[in-house]
C-alpha cells in the first residue's frame, strides 16, 4: 500500500510539473492558495488537529498519509480516527501489538467497508511507529437509538455501556449553522433527533480525543469534513472542554476549477483541500 502511495504522489508531481491539470490544490480560510509545506509548518505547532475528509476522496487519504508521515518527523504524535468505534479499542489495540493479524481484527471490530484501502495504511502506521491509535467514534447503535429516541434514550444504557459514550447529559446547541444545516438538507426527513444523532457522534469523538490527550503531543484525528466544517461539531465540544489548546483544522472539497476556491467553501476550515471533482473515488 505504501508504495502504491508513493507512486501516487509522484505521479501528481510529474503531472504538475509538466503544466498539465492539477488534482488538487490547497488554500487557506480565506481563499489563498498555500503550499503543503506552509500548511506543515503551521500545523505542526497545534495540539490538536483535525483533518475533514470526503470518505472515498484518494487524494484526502493520501495527504493523511504524506501528512502523519511528516508529523511525526517533528511532533510525538497521538492519532484517532472516526471510522473505528470505541468499543472496538480493545480489538484496535490488540491488532497495534500484534496480538491479532489483520484478518482477525477484521472479524472482531466493525470496520468500515473501505478499511483496508482508505485508512488500513494510517493504523499500520501506528503500528509500525509505536503510536497510540484511538478508535473515537460512537457505537453506531448507540447513535442509532438518539435518532429514534433521542437523548434520554441513552439513561437506561448499562454502566458499562455509557463508558463508550460522552459522559451524560450531552451539551447541546440545535441553533449551530452545521446543525441546522442538517435539517435543511434533510428536508421533510430532518427532525431533531437526527440531530442530536450527529451531536451524540461529534461529542463522543472529542471526549475520546480529550481523554487520550497528552500534554506535549499532537494529537491527529481523521474525520469526515462535516463533524469539523466550520469551525464546529467536535471542535465545538472540544474548546468548550479545552479553550486553552491550540487547535487546526482541515477540510476536503470538491470543485470543477479548482484553481480558485469558491465563496462557499471559504471559512469552513484552515487549510481547505480542494480537490478535481472528476477526481475517481474509492468506492
């Protein structure tokens, strides 16, 4: 997988070299182009950074990849990611000290269809490195019974069971623009509990990443863009817990010109990945 990455990114090197059509390009919150090497060296000196992508984006999981990579030549780094649920952690961790090859991990924790392509390379990188990799995201099914329920559906649950989950109540903002954004989106299938189903996710991810912190580390997380688009979801719990961290953010869009970026993908994140909408997917 590692040198099918290198080929890759090597590939878009030539590509860019020779004048012909970039893949992508990065700009800052306000619309400036910046290099990679800019972004680096702002983003190296965060205690936390959260990187948005598009699920099925190669050129989001590659520049994951290039970017925990060069992290890590710099920063002692923690990494997280949304696609692993936290009570998989035990089979993740097992799978990190080699206790379980990977088909056995595969069988055990509820991995996501893409794994093995998409995010397979950043946990064997963990792995390889001796790093501490936090499965963050909610139980599906915990999430699952907000939206049917919401929050009060979560009381009853075990102890055990609520130790999987942010530490109850959740605080909640249905009035954030990306929440309300979901029931317009949503349209006539929105409803309140569909929102507190994201919240439950956004909240539970930033408590994970919260409890796992070490002072003096960076912790990289891996999410989709829209639990930290505009500066809200997990960052939102986040600062409200930790104000005093110093946070970045990325996220992934796409563009059919992606030499300027447009108005509506401004502001949504310090570093935006703007990447060729006719760029291929990964499923």
């Amino acid at each position: 997988m590692k040198k099918v990455l290198l080929l890759f990114a090597f590939a878009l090197t030539l590509l860019t070299a020779s004048g012909q059509k970039q893949a992508y390009v990065i700009y800052n919150a306000k619309g400036k182009k910046v290099s990679y090497k800019k972004m680096l060296k702002i983003l190296e000196k965060k205690d936390m950074v959260l990187f948005g992508e598009l699920h099925n984006n190669p050129i989001a999981h590659w520049l994951q990849y290039e970017l925990t990579a060069d992290l890590y030549a710099k920063r002692q780094l923690i990494l997280g990611a949304e696609m692993i649920e936290t009570d998989n952690q035990d089979e993740l961790n097992d799978y990190l000290s080699g206790k379980i090859d990977y088909k056995a991990l595969d069988s055990t924790a509820r991995l996501w269809n893409n794994h093995k392509t998409d995010y397979a390379p950043l946990v064997d990188f963990a792995k390889d490195s001796n790093l501490v990799f936090v499965a963050s995201n909610v139980p599906r099914r915990y999430a699952s019974m907000v939206y049917k329920g919401g929050f009060e559906a979560l009381d009853s649950l075990p102890v055990q069971e609520k130790e999987w989950i942010a530490p109850l109540p959740i605080a909640f903002d249905p009035e954030l623009p990306g929440y309300q954004n979901i029931l317009k989106m949503m349209g006539d299938h929105g409803s309140p509990t569909l929102v507190m189903a994201q919240a439950i996710k956004d909240a539970t991810m930033a408590h994970f990443i919260l409890q796992n912190y070490k002072e003096g580390s960076l912790f990289l997380h891996y999410n989709g863009a829209y639990h930290s688009n505009d500066y809200e979801g997990i960052l939102w719990y986040l600062q409200m817990e930790r104000p005093d961290l110093e946070y970045g953010t990325i996220s992934t869009v796409t563009q059919e010109n992606v030499h300027e970026l447009e108005e509506e993908n401004r502001n949504m994140a310090d570093f935006i990945i703007c990447v060729d909408q006719n760029m291929t997917t990964t499923y």
